[in-house]
C-alpha cells in the first residue's frame, strides 16, 4: 500500500472553489474525514453537498483547491480514487428489466470483482449483508423506491471499496427502513469502512455519526467531531467574566461588578406522572430554572440556564418533591442543537 495512504485521512478536502456560470456554489471549502468515521455532510438545499460529492466521487473537476480520497488527488489519480470508493448519487436510476441478483452480477462484472466461474460469493456476501437474499430473484422494475434505494447501496459495496461516499442514502425510505439503514452504516464501519453521507434530515444522521461537516451557501460553516463543536460551542457562550470596577467610594474598598452573562437557554423535556403546575411550583426554587411550560405529548418543558449538573438538580429537587419523573430528554439533540446555533452564525 502507498505510504501517502496509510497516513492521510480517508477524504481531505482544502479550499475547494466551485462556480456554475457567475455563481460560486463552494467557496474556499476545506475538511477531513479521519479512517473509520461515519461523517454527515449536512447542509440545507442548494447548499452544495451533491456538487462536493461529485468532486469526491471524480465525476467533476473541481475549479481550485485540492480534494484527496484515501490520500490520492481526485484530479491527478481519479481511476485509483474510484476504486477506493463507493459512490451512491441521490437519485440515480437502477436498470428495471432484471432480477436482483442479475444487477448485482452484471455490476461485479463491470468492477471486475474475481469469481469463481460462474459462481459469484461476493454478490451473495452483499446481498447477505444488506438484506436482499430473499428478493434475489426479484424483478428491479417491481421493487419499492426503499428497495431500489437499498439494491444501489449494495452495488456500490461489490468492489470492497474503502470509503463510501452516499448522497442522500435515506431520502426515499420510510422510518423503518432508515433504521435499517443506520444500522448497516454501524456494521459498515465495524468492517473498517468509512462513510460519508450527506443529508438535510438532521434526526437521520444525530445518531449515527460520529463527525460532521457543516455547509451553507457554499460555505464551510464548521466540521468535526459531534463532541467537540458540543464543547466548542458550549466555551463560546460561556460567560467571559470581565470586572468592571466601580468608582471608589471614601468609606470602602473598591467594589467590583461582573457583568450578566449571556448564556443560552436549554429547553429539558420531562415526562412525569403529575400535574405542570405542580412542576413549576417546586422548580421556581431552583434559580437555575427559568421557565417551565407545557410541552408536546403532556410533557413538560423546563427552560433552564447551566449543564448536566443542572439537569440532575431539577431532577432530584422534583423526586424529593414528591413528583414521579418518568422521563428527562434534551429538546432538541445534540446535532439539531448544533445546527441552530451555528447556522445562526454564533460560531465559526
Ligand atoms: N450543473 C449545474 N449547473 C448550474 N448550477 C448548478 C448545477 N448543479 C448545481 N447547481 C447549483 O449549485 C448549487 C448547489 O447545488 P447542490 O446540488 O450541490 O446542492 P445540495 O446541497 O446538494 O442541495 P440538495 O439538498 O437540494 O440536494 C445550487 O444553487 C444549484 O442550483
Ligand atoms: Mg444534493
């Protein structure tokens, strides 16, 4: 294996410009990928996710900057890149007038996957994987969009490529079958893969990926790990302390003022198995607690200023209280979360 490979990241992308006639769809867009990760690209329409993922994929030259796959450039060396990788479009068609397994072979075939003869172990092996042994035999014209969705995700796994790179892998599938989705991803990534996926369903990826990038009007807005932009953001809306000394009195000391911080408000939703009101009641002695109302399916939401050790006050406060907590969440996950604040532009 080339040194380049065993040491780069399986995608780095660095200020990567696109222009479609007068208009800059990318500007001066750069990001990595560490091996092993399942990264969502994520970005509103038109934000310019597909035109990023055709550049990956070589199916388009990007017009400055530098895009490497697995440590190859997409523009000097695109065969050895697209044999490293596999490609899903969104919305790509799938040929109609054959069976599961015939696509599947003709597919092996034209990647040039080795077989024994007739015999075709690495179509069986995905179709094992993805769950179509059973539609096998199957005509493509008379799956479901879901299915089709899910044959053009095993094509793209024939050749054992390293890094895949989907583009909306979930659009067309209904809640089950994204789940399922997810839950190859995982496994995909437990075979050493990396995935890169895009999507503007913020839910579909919170819980899958374990890094983001994210892009609006062609701009890089941030990327990495969940944790770390979490943290990131969390030491950028802490208070900054800054003393602010009073004038000098004749009778003491100097006297020192912090300004009030402007720190956001977390919204909790808890399930418990009383009344708001009574909520409220009891949380109006806990300082922390700035708001409690009704939230979605009886619950109730409890705006608060601080961190986890807050959370886990307003808890204890309520059980001593005498108020059955049957259930604590964050409004909004962590990823949502992220998303708001920094497509508000509250971080760089
Ligand atoms: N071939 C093209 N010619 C001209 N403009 C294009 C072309 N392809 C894309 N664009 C424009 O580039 C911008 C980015 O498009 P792109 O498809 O990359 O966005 P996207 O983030 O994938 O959006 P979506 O979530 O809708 O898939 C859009 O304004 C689009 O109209
Ligand atoms: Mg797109």
């Amino acid at each position: 294996m080339n040194d380049l490979a065993t040491t780069s990241p399986a995608i780095r992308v660095r200020h990567l410009w696109h222009r479609f006639g007068r208009f800059d769809v990318l500007r001066d867009v750069s990001f990595e990928v560490a091996h092993g990760e399942i990264f969502g690209f994520i970005g509103p329409n038109g934000a310019g996710k597909t035109t990023t993922i055709r550049i990956m994929a070589t199916l388009l030259e990007p017009m400055a900057g530098r895009v490497e796959v697995d440590g190859f450039d997409v523009t000097i060396d695109p065969d050895i890149v697209r044999q490293r990788i596999g490609y899903m479009p969104d919305h790509a068609g799938v040929y109609e007038r054959v069976t599961v397994r015939e696509y599947l072979e003709f597919f092996a075939d034209a990647y040039r996957v080795p077989t024994a003869g007739t015999s075709y172990a690495v179509v069986d092996a995905v179709m094992e994987l993805t769950d179509l042994t059973k539609l096998r035999e199957k005509l493509v014209a008379t799956m479901s969009k879901g299915m089709k969705q899910r044959l053009q995700l095993a094509r793209t796994l024939l050749h054992d490529p390293k890094v895949l790179i989907l583009d909306e892998p979930a659009s067309d599938l209904d809640p089950r079958a994204r789940i399922e989705i997810r839950d190859l991803l995982v496994e995909l990534r437990a075979m050493g893969k990396t995935v890169f996926l895009s999507s503007h369903i913020l839910t579909e990826l919170a819980d899958v990926c374990t890094s983001v990038a994210i892009l609006e009007r062609g701009r890089l807005v941030v990327s990495g790990p969940i944790e770390d932009i979490a943290r990131r953001l969390e030491a950028s809306t802490q208070p900054q302390p800054q003393a602010v000394e009073e004038p000098q009195t004749e009778t003491g000391p100097k006297t020192v003022r912090l300004p009030q911080p402007q720190v956001p408000l977390r919204t909790l939703k808890l399930r418990v198995l009383a009344p708001g009101e009574s909520v409220a009641a009891i949380l109006a002695g806990v300082p922390a607690v700035k708001r409690v109302g009704p939230g979605p399916a009886s619950t109730v939401l409890v705006g608060y200023v601080g961190d986890e050790q807050t959370v886990a006050t307003v808890v204890r406060v309520l059980v001593m209280g005498g108020i059955p907590v049957v259930g604590v969440e964050p409004e909004r996950n962590e990823l949502e979360r992220i998303f708001l604040e920094v497509t508000r532009g509250e971080v760089q």
